[in-house]
C-alpha cells in the first residue's frame, strides 16, 4: 500500500468527525476525484478551494497557502461575526459566539493544512471555507 494511503488513513483514525462530508457533486461533475481523507470542522463546513487544482504542485502549494492564510487571519472571525449578526438581524452576542467558534477553527485547520501539506489527499473542511480574510 502506497505511503501516502497509510498516512492519510492514520489521519483519518486520529479524527472524530461528528458531521457528515459535504456533498461531493462539484467534483463528479468536474471529473476529479475530492481529496481521500476530508475533515469536516463544523456543520458547516466547505472543501478547501485549492482542491480545484488538477496537479500535485499547485495543490501542495494551495494547501501550504491556505493554511498559512487561515493560521494567520482565522482569529479575525471574532471581529467579522458580531458585525454580521446586527446587520443581519441578530443579536450581536450571538455573532460572538459563532466568532469564536470560526475564528478558534479556522486557525486549528490553518495548521492542519500547513503540517499537511504535502499530503494533498486530507482536507480539512473549515466554516464557510475558511478565513475571508484576505480574498
């Protein structure tokens, strides 16, 4: 069995995902398979946009990028969150919450892309695709 397969399975069995996978139709209708190992963080997560990518390079290179981004601009949803709640209708302490809750998984999943990243195959799935800071 390839190296590749075994790790990306030893990730898998150190995870408890308590969400099911996002749904896969992006990636049938494209032809491309989704990553081999995908970490859902929350009920409301997305596959990772560098998995658009067809080759290996620019897929490590993606991962490596996203996570860096997520690392360093994941806390921001602390901010972000409040201000979407009021605008849309909500209390602001309820934005507090899911800002705390995105912003806190956002910058685990960072690291888990950047210490990851040369294993395209695992994905971790963050809220809303990750941080939305910068893009």
């Amino acid at each position: 069995m390839p190296t590749h397969r075994v790790l990306a399975m030893l990730a898998a069995l150190l995870f408890v995902c308590p969400y099911p996978a996002a749904s896969l139709s992006e990636f049938e209708i494209a032809g491309r398979k989704p990553a081999l190992v995908a970490i859902p963080l929350g009920k409301d997560s997305l596959y990772s946009p560098w998995l658009n990518e067809l080759d290996y390079p620019n897929q490590v290179v993606g991962k490596l990028l996203f996570g860096g981004r997520n690392i360093l601009f994941g806390w921001t949803d602390v901010l972000l969150e409040p201000r979407n709640a009021v605008k849309f209708g909500e209390h602001w302490l309820v934005g507090v919450g899911r800002g705390v809750r995105k912003g806190f998984l956002n910058t685990v999943g960072g690291f888990g892309h950047l210490i990851t990243f040369p294993l395209p195959q695992i994905d971790f799935q963050l809220p809303d695709g990750g941080s939305s800071l910068p893009r």
